[in-house]
C-alpha cells in the first residue's frame, strides 16, 4: 500500500469517534483504533523491505507551480518513530477507554488524540520540508487542545496555552531554518536536503539554520531554558500525558535533530551547543524530578532529564553515541509511557497523584505495583532491563568524548550524577508509592484497575524486559536501520550485550545505583536544603512575560494607530512622497519628446472649473452641503473629461457613480452636523498644506514627464485580442466581463458583502433626527412634492429602456452591467426620494439581498459553467445566430456573466440606499411652536 | 459653417460655465447654489454634443443623455434635501 495512507488513514481516522461515540465507550474505542491498526499494519509490510536497507519514497503532487508535493519517505528513522507513534498510540487509545470517566467526552477526546496521531506521523515520514512544519505545528495544536481536554480546570486552560506558546514559537524558528535551508539548498526536498551537508555548513547562514533549528527542536522537546512548560503540561489527562509528554511529541524535537543531524552535525558550533543544553537539562531535570510530590510531576522532571541525556548524546562527536541516543529513544519511550499509565491508574483508583498520601499501595495493588516497579528500575538503569543498556551506552560514550578538551572528564562525572539522581527518583517513586507505611486518608481505597486497563501496561514492561535480556534478537534490525537513517551512513560496530565485562561504564552505573540509595536513604537533608529556596512558580513567571509583552504590543499598536484619519493619511503621504520623489530627483528632463496636443478654449475652461471646484471644496470643507456641491461640479468635469478623451465607458460609470455616492453622502449627511468643528490646529493646517502641495507637486510632475513620454503598455494586446479571444469590439467591457473576469467576481463579491455588512450594521440603528434646517426652520410638511412625483414616474420606463440597451450593447459599445446595474438603481432611488419608502415596499416586490445572492450565483455558475465544456474556469464562449425579424445578433457566455454584475450592482446599491433611507421612516420629532 | 458655428456657440457655452461657477462660489443661499450647480449640468450637455458634432459621432449624445437624467435625479435629490432633511423617507 501506497505510503500515503499511513498519515491518510488516521486523517480519516479522526471522523470515526465523533460518529461512534454514541454507540458506547466500548465499541466507540475499538472502532477508533480500526484505521491506525490498519496504518500499523502497512509500516509493518514495509518493514523488511527497509530493515534490509531501502528507503521507500511516494509523492503527490500538492501546488505544482510552487513546487511544492505531498512527499513522504520511510527510512528506519521513520519506521521507528512510526512504529513507537502507532504502537503506543493504540495501546493509549485502549488505556484511556477505561481511564476516562463517563462524563467526559470520549468522541472528542479520541478525535483530537488521532489528529494529533496524524501530525506526529506526518512528522516522521515527510520528505518536504514546508510539509514537515506544517505537520509540525498540527502537533502543537493537537497538543493544545489535548491539554485543555478538561477546560473548566484553569491549570488545564494555562498549560495549554503556556505549551502552544512555548511549542509555537519554537515552530516560528523552524520555519525560518526551514526556509533558510530551502534557500541554501534551492530546495525543500529532505532528500536533497540530506545530500546538500557540505554546501549547507559551509554557507555563511550556518549559524543561522543551526540556532533556528535547534530553538524548535528544543522548544518541543523541553530542553533547558524551554524545560518549564512540560510540568505544567501535566495537567492533561494521563494518556495524553503517556502520549504525548514521554513517547511521541516531545521526541519530535529529539526527531528534528536526529533527521538534520547528518546536515547538522559536525562542527563545534553543533556540539557545543547541543552538548552543553543536553547535559544541563539531564542534571536540572534529574535534580528536580526527586523533589516533586506529584507522581506526574516527577515523571515529567523525569522524562525532561532523559530527553536531555539523549540531546547530549546526540550532541557529542561520536556516531556510537548517535546509536546510543536512537537506543535510549526506544527505551525510553517504553518504560516511560508505562509508568505514566500506571501512575494513572494509580491515580484513578486511589484518587490522588500525591507522594505523601500515596503510601503502601503494594498491599492493595501488587500487580499493579509489580509492574510500574520494573520500569521505574528500567528508567533508572537497572541491569536486565532495557533502561540499564542504553544508559551503559551513554556512560560509556561520555567517556569518548572530547567536545570540552581537556576538562572533558567533567561529562562523565556529571552525566554519573544525573545517573545517581535518576535511581535516586526512580526509588522514591517505587519506596514512596508501594511501601512506606499505610496510605493517609485518600479520598477512595486503592484496588487493582479492570483487566484490560492493565494490558498496555503489562506489554509495555514486557517489552522492557525482553529488550533489556535479549536485546539483539528484539531490537537489534530496528536499531541498526534507524542508527544508520540517523548517520546516513554506515553504522559503527556495537555490541549490544549485556555483560561487557568489568569496565568503566559498569562502574559508572554501580556508583549510580549505590550513589542512588544513599542519597534515597538521606532525602530528608536534600529536602531540607531544598526548602530554603524560595518557590518559583514557571506558571506565573511565564504569565506576567505574556502580560509584559501583550501589555508592549498595546502600547506600540497604540502609538502606530491612534485613530486619527489625519495622521494616517499623513503618514501614507510621506510615504509616497519618499518613494517617488527619490527616483524622480535622477529624471534629467521633465518633458519629454512625444509632441504635445494644442490646449483650446474649451479645455482650458474645463480644466479652470476642475480646479476652481476642488479649491473650493478644501474651503468650504467644514460646511458640508456647499462641499457637497462643489464637489459635484469636480465629478461632472471629470467624467466630460472622460468623454472628451474618448473614454465614453470611462464617462457613464463616471457619471452614474457620481450621483449615487451624492445621494448616498446627503442621507448620511442628515444625521451629522451641518458644519464641522474647527479641529485643526493652525500647526497642523501649516504641515498638511505643505504636504498636500509636496505631494500635488510631485504626483503632477510624474503625470506629466510620463505623459509627454512615448511608452507601450498593455493596452495593444487588449486591443488585439477582445474581438478574436473576447467576441466583444468593447475592449473595456471584455476585459472586465473576459479578461480580468475573475477579478471583477471577486469584486462583484466583496460589493455584495460591504452591502450586507452595512445592512446588518444600520438594520436596528435608531439615529438622532434633527428638527430643522441648519438655521433651525422646521422642515416642509410636504413630504412628496406632487411635482417631483409625477415627472420622477414619467422617468421611471424611460431610465429602464436606457439600462437595458446600455446593458445589451455593452459587449460592442460603450456599457455593460456595472453602468446599467447603476442607471437601474438611480432609478429605482428616484422613485424612493419622490414616493418614499413605504410606496415602493408595496410596489416592488423586490429582495435586494436575494438579489445580490442571485447575481453572484449567475456570475459564478457562468464561470463554472465552462468547467462544463472542459475549459478553465471563466472561459467566454460566443457564436452569432439569425432570428426572422431581429436579424443577426451574437450570443456571449459573458452577457450572462454580465447580468450577474447587473443584479449584484443593483442589489448592492438599493440594499445600502434604502436601507440609509428607512432609517428615518419612523416617526420623526416636530418642532412645537414654543420652540419656534 | 458649422465648424464656425461651433467655435462660437462652445465660447458662449464656455463663458456661462464659468459664470455658472461664479455664482456657485458666490451664494449667497443654497438654492443658488443649487440652480447654478443645475445649469452647470445643463450647460456641460451643450458642451458635449457640441463636441459630438464636431467629431460626427453619435456616442457623445448618450453621455448628454445620462448627464441630463443624472442631473436631473441629483438636482431633485438636494431640493429634496433642503425641503425636508432627509431624502428618501
């Protein structure tokens, strides 16, 4: 089976609780476990194939264009971390079947628990890198919301959010390694990747990618100053906890160095980097974990530490201990996730996770208690079991090393301590928990859990203990697949016995094991001294960080965007002026040599009424209504303009857009002050003249040297092309309706949006009317002057037959939807201002909103339509046929395109206008005659 | 002949625009505004089918014509504005 399915599966995966969740717990987990048994099942009919050396590729194509494929590889790195992925993955899903309690929710739980399956997966078998992040920050989510599973607990809701910070950011540095590696390598191939070491360290962004790297690797994999998130992630439920927190996700960091290390690796910068944070976080961890009363909190101090010994044998020169950091991964993640399950079954038969009630439990759950004490000796590296070989290895690689030189003996001497705090831990969890007197008044008597709840537990110690005797036969082809994935390479003869003799590493591990009990046997001292620290809360450190920073993200937003319209404009300006005024200062001569057109009479007088008009709309700017007017003498000069210069298209739209934004500004005009306050300081009068006039100065100068300039644009392809291509002599019309078709949907769209958005804004808004005039005269009783009524009704069929020729010629001559949709509305809203709103609501029966929706379903269905004939989306069709009577006329897919832009202009235009208007159709307040 | 008729009917045209203008700027009232804004409106559809003869061609009347319709719905919009405030009630 293709590869693909292994992530695919689980993708799908995630429906199947939510849809069996009502069949009962029971059938709800079995059914949810179905599809990753069946991914399992095709990691393990690859993995012969890749035990015995190969590496198994499959890819989809994704974004074609940007290069970009589902591309996805299994290597013996990948089977392993697939194999630990879905193995423990299935064991949990059964753990938590009986783990959960009736109320929470098993559908959800499930449903999160596989995405996250999905993006851990998606992880370990990417061959893209950009898919590798983007798997990556799934985790991060997934893991979000698996945290919160129980949201009414506040630790719950801020571990989550303290976990997808910390995870999150770290992603952010991934990505930017990611993308500085793509730009080194030229591509995100992880295959080209791998085969780019030598160009990638020796690039001069090599520190770069490394630190990046490594700050999302170690964020995930909390290592040391990240560690501080991983305790307060505790707060999950304990199969997360068993999932997540000890065998897969904080492994995904441990996986991203591993998968990069042959890249990576092999400067100093690597080691020492890498080296130096493993070996702090296995002492901080180690340290810590014995100082916790918390049965989980231990375990997390205990899980930081060990993912800090492996970072450090990743971190050291070494390709046997690269071997050793894969061994200990395995290791790792099975006695571990064994000792989270039964630390949660601990808890959820007796009630409590705290080590100081938690007392004598053996004699209420031996079995139980059997098994969590042989991986607690596993994970402190007892021999014959699999924790005591890989922690052998590590010691005897400590001594190999030579990252520090010559104090270099300090590693083996700090990574014994670590090993002595490790047994130290390991015993307080079994002495503390199992034996040591009677347990004080826990809230239930411990018993030993259901059957079945044991099972993954028993398999998973089972596995430590074959691991840990025979470990050539068990693990020995996985390992040396995945070690030489890792070295990408050939791996160094290893023994993975047992018994090698009297030597140093055997000492190392006898000193920690007797170091261990004596510091066991004297804890009271140690947490005595302990005590006099003060305690740190990492929770509210953490938050009053995030409080410092969102609380300097406010201000900085504050000082940006302070609501002045003025200030913005004003920056925008400068802007402009600085980016075009830069280049023009190099333009030698202003004019250039296209001949000019003599200016006449007519021009001349157009060209004084334009600037007249706006000179006296910047005057008169705080009346508003004489504004208003003199703004309108600006309108109607520039769309004759447009006629003038044989724009006609140009000219309609001008003018029609014209009077509906008139209308549109004296309907909002009512409800505001006649005159604006004088808000402007004579400070501020002087800068923005200034700037207006730098800016006018500028913009003039460019309009001008461009246009007495000879220049081609791409206005001659249009030319050419919108009769043959287009079926339209209307070049303006075919490149909207054809050309830029699929812009101007997306425009028709965002019209018909704003005019819902400003529907649902104004629907219930009851405004302040004024009495009177601005001189304070009451208004005219005459609320429908007859005049106007019967003229504005005479106007009505005239303006229609307008419209719809405008509409129909549009395609050869000047025209087309967008100017007809207005003519249509100016129309209709001259009917509303002569007979008003409550005479046209019972005439036109018209939903405007259902007519926005209708267009842009027209205009969508017309472009899909040619998905029909097996052409791209927005393909205009045409032919020209022959009625009796009409003659011959031509048919274009892109007049029904066109009738799409007409109903959504219209929609959109009498949806806002009358909609403005009803504003005031109740009850208006009158001025009494005292007032007068 | 007619091109001379049209040089001297645009510079008449011309000279009532900017007279139109000056009583717009001047005032004193609305209403005078308004009229002038209206036969500004009047007087730029002369100018445009001046302009479409000058050329012979027949596009130029359907901007007189929607000029003339727009201007009319504009003007009638702001009388209806200053009798009752408010446009569409």
């Amino acid at each position: 089976m293709n590869l693909i399915w292994v992530p695919l599966l689980p993708l799908l995966g995630t429906l199947v609780p939510l849809l069996t969740e009502r069949g009962g717990r029971t059938l709800c987990a079995w059914a949810t476990a179905l599809l990753p048994a069946l991914s399992l099942m095709i990691i393990l009919s690859h993995a012969p194939s890749v035990l015995s050396g190969a590496t198994l590729k499959s890819a989809l194509p994704w974004i074609p264009a940007l290069d970009l494929e589902l591309a996805f590889r299994l290597d013996g790195l990948g089977l392993l971390f697939s194999l630990l992925i879905l193995g423990i993955g299935l064991l949990v899903i059964l753990y938590a079947r009986y783990y959960l309690s009736p109320k929470d929710s098993m559908g959800r739980f499930y449903c999160y628990l596989i995405l996250f399956m999905t993006a851990m997966l998606g992880i370990v078998l990417s061959n893209n890198l950009i898919q590798l992040w983007v798997f990556w920050e799934l985790t991060s989510i997934s893991s979000f919301l698996l945290i919160s599973f129980w949201s009414d607990k506040r630790e719950a809701r801020r571990g989550a959010r303290m976990a997808l910070t910390v995870t999150g950011a770290g992603g952010m540095a991934l990505l930017a390694g990611i993308l500085l590696i793509g730009n080194v390598v030229g591509s995100y191939s992880l295959d080209q990747v791998l085969a780019s070491t030598i160009q990638i360290r020796e690039s001069g962004y090599y520190p770069a990618i490394l630190v990046l790297m490594l700050l999302g690797a170690f964020t995930k994999s909390a290592q040391f100053p990240f560690h501080f998130w991983l305790p307060h992630a505790m707060a999950a439920p304990t199969p997360v906890s068993a999932y997540l927190h000890s065998a897969t996700m904080v492994k995904a960091g441990i996986f991203l160095l591993a998968r990069f290390y042959p890249v990576l690796s092999g400067t100093d910068m690597w080691f020492l980097i890498v080296s130096l944070t493993g070996l702090t976080t296995l002492l901080l961890g180690a340290y810590f974990a014995l100082f916790k009363h918390d049965l989980k909190g231990l375990l997390a101090y205990s899980t930081i530490s060990h993912l800090g010994l492996i970072t450090l044998l990743l971190g050291m020169d070494t390709k046997l201990a690269a071997v050793a950091a894969v061994f200990h991964i395995i290791n790792h993640a099975t006695f571990k996730a064994s000792l989270f399950m039964a630390a949660g079954i601990i808890d959820h038969e007796s009630g409590s996770r705290d080590m100081r009630k938690l007392n004598g439990l053996w004699k209420y759950m031996p079995y139980t208690a059997t098994l969590a004490m042989v991986a607690a000796s596993s994970m402190a590296g007892v021999p014959l079991l699999n924790g005591f070989l890989s922690k052998e290895m590590f010691f005897s690689e400590t001594l190999h090393q030579s990252t520090l030189g010559s104090l270099s003996w300090i590693v083996p001497v700090l990574a014994t301590c670590g090993g002595v705090f490790s047994v130290a831990y390991s015993l307080r969890f079994i002495h503390d928990v199992f034996f040591n007197g009677e347990p004080i008044d826990l809230p239930r008597t411990p018993h030993e859990p259901p059957r079945y709840m044991k099972l993954p537990v028993e398999i998973l110690v089972a596995l430590c203990l074959l691991v840990g005797i025979l470990p050539g036969y068990v693990i020995g082809d996985l390992l040396n697949s995945a070690s030489s994935a890792v070295l990408q390479g050939l791996v160094p003869s290893y023994s993975l016995a047992i018994w090698h003799g009297l030597n140093l590493p055997l000492a190392m591990s006898t000193v920690a094991l007797i170091g261990g009990l004596l510091i066991y046997y004297n804890r009271r001292v140690l947490f005595q001294f302990q005590a006099q620290f003060p305690e740190k809360d990492a929770k509210e450190v953490f938050e009053s960080l995030m409080q410092s920073i969102i609380a300097g993200c406010r201000w900085l937003n504050e000082r940006l965007e302070n609501g002045s319209l003025q200030r913005y404009l004003m920056l925008m300006l400068l802007l402009t002026i600085a980016l075009t005024a830069a280049p023009m200062m190099s333009l030698n001569q202003t004019t250039g040599s296209r001949p000019q057109l003599p200016a006449d009479g007519v021009t001349i007088t157009g060209a004084a009424l334009l600037i007249l008009g706006a000179l006296a709309t910047v005057i008169w700017h705080r009346k508003r209504m004489i504004a208003l007017l003199t703004l309108s003498i600006v309108g109607l000069i520039v769309s004759v303009t447009f006629a003038r210069f044989s724009a006609p298209d140009l000219a309609l739209t001008q003018l029609s857009v014209e009077v509906v934004t008139i209308i549109l500004l004296m309907l909002a005009l009512f409800f505001l002050p006649q005159r604006t306050p004088k808000e402007s300081s004579p400070h501020q009068m002087m800068r923005d003249l200034a700037l207006s006039a730098a800016v006018g100065g500028v913009v003039g100068t460019l309009c001008y040297a461009l246009m007495t300039r000879p220049f081609h644009s791409i206005s001659e392809f249009f030319l050419a092309n919108s009769k043959t291509g287009g079926g339209g002599t209307n070049v303006v019309n075919v490149i909207l309706v054809d050309f830029r078709g699929f812009d101007t949907l997306g425009e028709i769209t965002v019209l018909g949006i704003a005019a819902l958005g400003i529907f649902k804004l104004i629907n219930r808004m009851r405004l302040f009317m004024p009495a009177g005039d601005e001189r304070g005269r009451p208004w005219s009783d005459d609320r429908y002057p007859m005049i106007l009524a019967v003229v504005s009704q005479l106007l009505l069929p005239l303006a229609l037959l307008v419209s719809v020729y405008i509409f129909l010629r549009g395609h050869n001559m000047p025209g087309g939807g967008f100017i007809a949709g207005l003519i249509t509305s100016v129309a209709i809203i001259q009917q509303y201002v002569a007979h008003g709103v409550d005479f046209i609501k019972d005439r036109l029966k018209l939903n405007y909103q259902w007519l926005i929706g209708s267009g842009l379903l027209i205009a969508m269905m017309t472009g899909l339509g040619s998905w029909v004939a097996g052409r791209p989306f927005l393909t205009s069709w045409f032919d020209h046929f022959h009625l009796p009577l009409i003659g011959d006329f031509e048919l274009a897919s892109a007049m029904l395109f066109d009738l799409g832009v007409y109903l959504t202009v219209i929609g959109a235009t009498l949806l806002i206008l009358a909609n403005l208007g009803k504003l005031t159709t109740a009850e208006r307040p009158v001025l009494t005659k005292e007032e007068l | 002949m007619l091109s001379t008729t049209i040089i001297i009917v645009s510079t008449l045209i011309c000279i009532s625009l900017i007279m139109n203008l000056l009583r717009l700027l001047r005032g004193p009232d609305l209403p005078d505004r308004i009229l002038a804004l209206d036969t500004l409106y009047i007087n730029s559809i002369g100018l445009i089918l001046l302009f479409g003869l000058y050329k012979g061609s027949a596009l130029y009347f359907e901007s007189a014509l929607l000029i003339a319709m727009l201007g009319f719905v504009s003007t009638a919009a702001i009388c209806k504005y200053l009798l009752r405030g408010d446009i569409i009630e």
